[in-house]
C-alpha cells in the first residue's frame, strides 16, 4: 500500500459566542485544516490540524509523502518531522499520522486504539470549559464572576461535567479566583475546579492567587506564570498542583521541566506532542517519573476528537476529565454532526479507523464560509471591543 495523494481543506464553523483569553478573542468561530491521505487502494484517512491555514505547510511535505506505506509511520515521522529542526512541524506531523491510523484501522478492520493497546474506558469524561465571553447565546458579555459561575453550573446541567477550568488572564486576577469560589459553593466539594491564566500573571500575582485556591481544593493551575522557571518558582510556594500546556509542551524541554519541578500534571496535546503515539510515549515518561497526564484541547472539530477519545480510552494514568472546546461549536464536519455528551462524558468511536467520516455537503458549507471570514489567526490577537489592547506577560 502507498500513499498517492494529499488533499487539504480549510474549514470554519461558527461559535456560540466570543470567547476571551489573555492573547485575545476568538472572533465567534473555530477555524481547521481538513486532511485525507490517499492511498493506490482508494482507503483514505482523515487528519485535521488547527494554527490557521496549513494548506501551504502540507503542500511543501507532499512530495515527502508520496509512495510512503502509510503502517510506516517511524519513516514518515522521519521525513516529514526530523528531516531539519528549524523546519520541524509537530503540529503537520500529528495531522498526518491521525490520518495514516485511520488508514491502518480501515485495513486492518479495527478501531484505532486497538491500534494503540485497546480501549480501558468505553467514554473519555470532559470539563466545562470557561472563559470570559462576548456576545453570548441570548446576548450580552460575560463581566462578573456571577456570569461565568452561572455558565459553569449551566454545563453541569446540560451536559452533566463534573469538572471546569477556567480560561484566566483577561479580567482582575481576584475576580477570576472568585469564579472558582462560586463554583465550588453552587456545585459542591466533588466538582474539580482549575483555572489557566497562561502563564500570564508575574509570580508575584500567581502566589497570591494560589494560595488563596488552597482552600477550595482544586484538580491544579494549569500555567500560572511564563516560562519552566515561572511555573518552577509557584509551585514550590503553594500547596496547590501545577499543570501544563505550554512548559513543557515538547519533548525538547521534558527533561529540564521534570528537573526543575516545573509541573505535577501534563496535559497531553497530539499536535504538541507528535500525535496519539507521540502522546503515549509522553504519558511513559509520566509515569516513570509520577507525573500526572491529563488532555488539552485546542479548538477541534470531529475528527481530532475522536482521535483524542481513541488516544485518551488506551491510557490508564489519565483520571482527569479531558479539556474540550467542543461545546461551543454550532455543528461539525462529520457525518451525523456534532458528537452528544452523556453525564458528560463523549463515547469512544468504536467503527474501524478512527470511526468517523466527514459530510461532503457540511465540508463544503463551513468550506464557503471559511473563504468568507477568513484565517483570524492574523488578527488572534486582538480585542474588538478594545482596539488599542495587546497582551501583557507579567503585568500583574
């Protein structure tokens, strides 16, 4: 078998609302680049990768690609990610071995994590994640403490999660602690809380807050200063565990992170981390040094997820309710749409591959308006309703 093709897509769906951080506002839609690998025997596997329009990145390792078998995934994670550092892609690299294990579990008739040492969990838990919003459903902004603790205790509701985190860094760091303490009075002892400013408050202010979480318990706080020395440097004055995404997010900087005492709590990523068996080897390591695995999300559409559900089902370690951004998309590009939580948890695609194919007729859609709104990944950082703001690191 060889691959003879690779076709990319942007596609864009719409948000139910504006969602804040500390880098600026996604403005009311999630935007993916759609990948299927073709192989001479007409199987073809699905991949999807976000940071704004990949269809130029893809297009330069196509040739790298061609006439590759797609089982062979150490030989493309050779030619495609190791060939030059200062041209390595981990992001490109996990989109394409997404699609070439769909291809293997299309061949070979499984699902994908028979592929990765077989599901132990039928259904991956995930959070209520919370950020500060614009233009939310029925309409106004999201301005108090109060606001933000209602959505939370919405979600709980609706998709019945037991866990949030909150996206921080936006608004007076008090008041985001505060967010956590409703959350914790209106839903009760069991509900696990977390908050995430990104790395974007001084140590300083990330102390202050994390000792004043002490008290109510939380999972961890994901990032609360820059860097492995920030992340290093809190930690070793609360009595609160330190989760990551950003330091460290490859395994470039494992190393130094474990030494320093950067962090109690990984958060997996397939695209930070070199795709789902990237993501295993990862959790290894974890393990060997008692660290704690959990997942982060980073905008996906229905075909990263279920490689996220097939990845997540295969790792024992991971007791954390997974991030997921999904609850704010409209729709998805998958035959069926959007995936249903239940008592808040997404069951695991149990069909050969990754278990999900797209809708030709909502590709085409979110296809279209795509080319209508655009790649926001120029403008990301930016705030309508305050034209002149621009991030700030360390600034409180």
């Amino acid at each position: 078998m060889k691959i003879v093709d690779l076709k990319a897509r942007c596609v864009a769906i719409p948000t139910n609302a504006q969602l804040r951080s500390n880098t600026g506002v996604h403005p009311g839609y999630f935007m993916r680049t759609i990948i299927e690998l073709v192989t001479d025997e007409g199987i073809v596997g699905l991949g999807e990768v976000g940071g704004g329009d990949q269809r130029g990145a893809l297009a330069k390792l196509k040739d790298r690609l061609i006439g590759l078998n797609p089982f062979n995934t150490e030989l493309i994670k050779a030619k495609i990610l190791r060939n030059t550092y200062f041209q390595s892609n981990a992001r490109i690299y996990a989109a394409i071995e997404i699609a070439c294990l769909d291809i293997q579990g299309k061949v070979a008739g499984v699902p994908v994590h028979d592929l990765m040492g077989g599901r132990i969990r039928d259904a991956v838990p995930f959070i209520g994640y919370l950020f500060w919003r614009y233009d939310r459903p029925g309409g106004g902004d999201d301005t108090t403490a109060e606001d933000v603790a209602a959505h939370c205790v919405e979600l709980a509701e609706t998709l019945g999660v037991r866990a949030m985190k909150l996206k921080a860094g936006v608004m007076e760091p008090r008041e985001e602690a505060r967010v956590l303490e409703l959350c914790r009075d209106r839903l009760g002892d069991e509900f696990g809380l977390r908050i995430d400013p990104n790395g974007t408050w001084s140590v300083g202010t990330a102390v202050r807050i994390g000792k004043r979480l002490e008290a109510l318990d939380i999972e961890y706080f994901e990032d609360p200063s820059w860097g492995l020395e920030g992340n290093a440097a809190v930690r070793k004055q609360i009595r609160v565990p330190i989760g990551t995404n950003m330091y460290p997010a490859r395994f470039d900087d494992l190393g130094p992170g474990i030494r320093m005492g950067a962090a109690d709590v990984i958060l997996t990523d397939l695209h930070y981390w070199e795709g789902p068996r990237g993501v295993k080897d990862l959790c290894a390591v974890c393990k060997a040094f008692s660290l704690g695995v959990a997942m982060h999300s980073g905008c996906e559409f229905g075909i990263e997820l279920a490689a996220m559900l097939h990845t997540a089902a295969t790792i024992p370690e991971m007791i954390y309710a997974g991030d997921a951004h999904y609850h704010y998309l409209t729709d998805d590009i998958i035959a069926g749409g959007l995936m249903p939580y239940r008592n808040g948890s997404i069951a695991v695609p149990t069909g050969p591959g990754l278990g999900v194919e797209l809708d030709p007729e909502k590709m085409d859609k979110y296809e279209r308006y795509y080319e209508e709104k655009g790649d926001y990944y120029a403008r990301f950082r930016t705030d309508p309703r305050r034209p002149d703001w621009h991030p700030v690191i360390g600034g409180r």
